[in-house]
C-alpha cells in the first residue's frame, strides 16, 4: 500500500517513524519524523511530473534518499532493502 511503501518501507524497527504520504497533481511526497535513543529528525521529500505515469521511480527516489538520510543520521543503523515498488498500490 501507499502508505507504508516509501519512508517506512526503509526504516528499520530500531526507529519509530511518523509519516504522511501526499499525492495531489503530479506531486508524490513523503514527510517523516524519525526518531530512535533519545533523538528524532524531520525529513520532507518531494517530487513532482506532470503525471502519475513514472510513480514506481519516484517511490525509488523517495526510498533512496530516506535509506541514505537514515544511515548518516542515526549511526551505525543499516536501512532495510524493500523490493522495487511497481506502483502506487505495492
């Protein structure tokens, strides 16, 4: 599903994640608070096409920058490695 398929498809267990997804003309973004021992951070992702028609790339992109937020914030934390998304209902 949409909901879990972006930032918390990437987010390990040691982490609690607060989201929301949005989806609205073209826009396809992901907001979270991630917090894990004491510390939490914002991420805001978004992305943008006149369409919907590239949707498995942009959740890809989104999943890319979390995984890469996630290990440089919160050290020594592996990100999970979800399948490839085919589409906005994976």
């Amino acid at each position: 599903a949409l909901f879990s398929s972006m930032i918390p498809a990437v987010t390990p267990e040691s982490i609690e994640v607060y989201h929301k997804y949005g989806l609205y003309d073209g826009t396809l973004a992901d907001v979270a608070i991630l917090s894990s021992d004491g510390a939490s951070y914002a991420i805001s992702i978004y992305t943008k096409n006149k369409d919907d028609s590239d949707d498995a790339a942009r959740i890809s992109v989104i999943r890319e920058i979390a995984a890469t937020s996630i290990s440089h914030l919160f050290d020594g934390t592996t990100p999970l490695s979800p399948t490839s998304a085919t589409s906005l209902s994976d």
